[in-house]
C-alpha cells in the first residue's frame, strides 16, 4: 500500500529505476494510474438491449469462424476519433465514432460472449511530434479528454486474449489487427503494456513475458528484446495518419 502512494507523489525531477536498466522516468509513468475505460449500463432495458445487439451483431458477423477471429466488424461500424465519457451502451449503437476505450470495451464484451478467456489491454504507443499535435486539435475541438496524448509516447487500449497455455494475442480494436509482438521500436511501436488479468499469472506475448495486472516496458532498452519493427506492410502507420475529423 506505501509503495503505491509512494510512487504517486514522487516527484517528476527524481528518476526512478525500472528493472535493473533505466534510471529514467518509466514510459508508462504517466498513465499508471488509469483504469481501462468503460461503457456505463443504466440498469434499464435501454442499456441491456444495445449491449446484447453488440453481441447478436458479432454472432451473426462471425458466422461460425474461428471464435479467435479479430472482431473487425466493429471498426467497420465505428470510426475511430473522439468520445466523452461517460457514455452508455444505450447511445454505443447511434455513434458514428468511438474512442479506443470504447473500442476495446466493445471487443472484450464480444470475445467474452464467445467464450474466449480475454482481458482488457492497456498500452503506450510511441509516435511523432506532428501525429500527437493532430490528434490533440481533434480531441480538444470535441471537448475529449487529451491526457492520453503525450509528445511522442500515447496511451491505448486494446484487448488481448488467451490462444493456448498463456499465451497472448493483442487486438488493437481500433486499428482492427493483431498487434506484432515484435514492433518494440520506431513510428507506432509498443512501449509497454498492463494486461488486466488476475495477478499473479506470468503471460506470454511473442517472447516478451508479461507479469499479469503490472505495466510492463516493452523498449528495447526494458527488455533486451531485439531491434527493428517487422509490422507487415507497415500497417502501423495507417493509425496515425487517419484523420479523425470529418
Ligand atoms: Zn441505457
């Protein structure tokens, strides 16, 4: 219990040691407090009828597939741009644009219905000066909460689910693919990452092991895990340069 309020009221100009490598600031310092966004439910019909047409929706969608599949339908309903919270799944169905919150609450939802062990997936993201300065004007003209937008490093969520053992796959919900546990370095790469999974538990995502409910730093210089991205096709880049107005 110290420990936590220890780390909250440490002050910014006193460096703090992760691991035995980095005597700077952890990427993830800024948001290690945040909880994975959520859908509010009004305790009414309104709420439980939208939330079982998500799920009716994902039935239909996945059409007797691999239950492992990407939910990809969701980011075909929904763009991907600002949201305000609260929101209630009663009003999810009439957006045009959610948030990757809501993105990622919407594909734990479906993989759960599924009967796919899944948790909600907290992320840092690394990306550009010009990328953030973009999002930040779209957020801000929509009165959204901008705190997710760092220089250079943002916070995400996504979902990962359980494949076999403990093995992981991220689902980036709101880019609508699997994240590649190799992108540790440049434009759209994976800095660090909290799995919301019962504590305890070490997990696996490609050969990165991750310690389940804890921030984990995924740089090369956290981890030691080799250098370069291998995204396919650079489909990484595709995020940043979406422009989310209009
Ligand atoms: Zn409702």
């Amino acid at each position: 219990m110290s420990l936590d309020a220890g780390n909250i009221t440490r002050e910014v100009s006193s460096p703090v040691i992760v691991g035995n490598v980095s005597a700077e600031l952890p990427v993830y310092q800024p948001w290690q407090n945040w909880e994975p966004s959520r859908i509010s439910h009004h305790g009414r019909a309104c709420c439980e009828i939208a939330r079982e047409w998500i799920v009716h929706t994902d039935f239909a969608a996945l059409n007797g597939a691999n239950p492992l599949s990407g939910p990809r339908w969701l980011r075909h309903k929904f763009e991907w741009g600002p949201g305000v919270y609260p929101v209630y799944w009663c009003e999810v169905p009439k957006k045009e644009k959610v948030d990757c919150g809501v993105l990622a609450a919407l594909a734990h939802e479906v993989f759960m219905n599924r009967g796919v062990r899944c948790f909600r997936t907290q992320l840092v993201q690394e990306f550009t000066p010009s990328a953030s300065a973009q999002w930040y004007a779209a957020w801000a003209q929509e009165n959204a909460v901008t705190d997710w937008i760092g220089d250079t490093l943002i916070y995400h969520e996504g979902c990962a689910i359980v494949t076999r053992d403990s093995n992981l796959k991220l689902w980036d919900s709101s880019a609508g693919w699997w994240m590649d546990p190799k992108s540790t370095s440049g434009y759209g790469s994976l800095a660090a990452v909290r799995v919301s999974a019962p504590a305890g538990s070490e997990l696996y995502w490609g050969e990165h092991v991750i310690p389940a409910g804890i921030w984990t730093t995924l740089c090369e210089n956290g981890t030691g895990v080799g250098s370069a991205s291998t995204t396919p096709g650079g489909r990484a880049a595709e995020l940043p340069t979406r422009s989310p107005a209009d």
